[in-house]
C-alpha cells in the first residue's frame, strides 16, 4: 500500500505547495469544504483555490458534491477527497504515464537512428535514406546512432512504475 506521505509528494509536484495544502486541509475535513473555506483557511487566494481545484478534480484527486440553497437556484459546491480517491488518481495517471513510455520503447526498440556529429541532429532510417545519409543542415555524414542506452533507461523506468503502481493497488 502506498504510503501517505509519498502521495503527498507527488501532489505536490504535480500541484505545487498549494495544491499540497488544499489536499491535507480536505484530507481532514469529514464534510468537505466550500471554496471561501479552503481559501480562508489555506490562506490562498480564492481563485487560485477554484483552478487547482478544477484541475485535480480532471484527474480524480478530488470531488464535489453540489447541494442547491433552499428555493433558489444558486448551489453550494463541497469539495472533498480521501486516501482511496487520492490513491486510484495517482494509479490511472502512473497507467497512463507506462503506456507512453510502453509506445517509446517500441518506437526505440524497432527503429534505426543516425545522428549528425556536428549538430547532432537525429534522423530515423527512412530519413537519413532519403537525405543519402547526409545532414540536411550542413551537409555531413550521418553516423549509426546506438540507442541501447535509452532503451535500457526506458526499460528501468517502467519496472520501477509497474512496481511502484503495484504499490497503489
């Protein structure tokens, strides 16, 4: 299971400070909290409140529950979260992140490169082919780039993905 505190840290990348602060003042909130409350109680801005509220409810990070005041038509909007929603946001976002990176190994794993050696320009197969294996920009000769390194690299990030979403789960 993952740990809190490693949640709270990529919130905090993803969102920055305040988006860190608004999550931990939901976390312990039983009822939700309005907008005017996060501000006033994070001491954020109320605007900036509603746009990372917006843009954490897009991924799932958190919600809200919309009741209408009395007879008129204005509503009141209760933002909240909790560990479960925090957890599968961060899982469907590392799926997302591993399919990306699935796509570019595969890219990586079945094309040849060349790189220009004074500007280091890369040219897949079919474009240094057409180029007759020369830089478009100064005309030099293209050099068989090894990619192995890369692909090693994309390789290690998706195993500590797959691992560290294994965690979530």
């Amino acid at each position: 299971m993952l740990v809190e505190a490693d949640v709270m840290k990529v919130i905090e990348k993803m969102y920055g400070p305040d988006g860190r602060k608004i999550i931990e003042l939901l976390l312990k909130a039983d009822n939700g909290k309005t907008i005017d409350e996060i501000a006033q109680e994070t001491g954020i801005r109320v605007n900036d409140v509603r746009r990372l509220l917006y843009e954490m409810s897009q991924e799932g990070f958190v919600a809200y529950l919309r009741s209408q005041k009395g007879d008129s038509l204005w509503y009141n909007y209760r933002w909240y979260t909790n560990t479960t929603m925090l957890r599968n946001a961060l899982s469907k976002r590392i799926e997302n992140v591993i399919k990306v990176l699935e796509e570019r190994l595969e890219y990586e794993t079945g094309t040849s490169f060349y790189i220009c050696p004074n500007d280091l320009s890369i040219y897949t197969f079919e474009e240094a082919f057409e180029n007759n294996f020369q830089c478009i920009h100064c005309q030099a000769d293209l050099v068989e780039f090894d990619n192995r390194q890369i692909i090693t690299h994309l390789k290690e990030l998706l195993k500590m993905l797959k691992k560290y979403n294994s965690l979530t789960s």
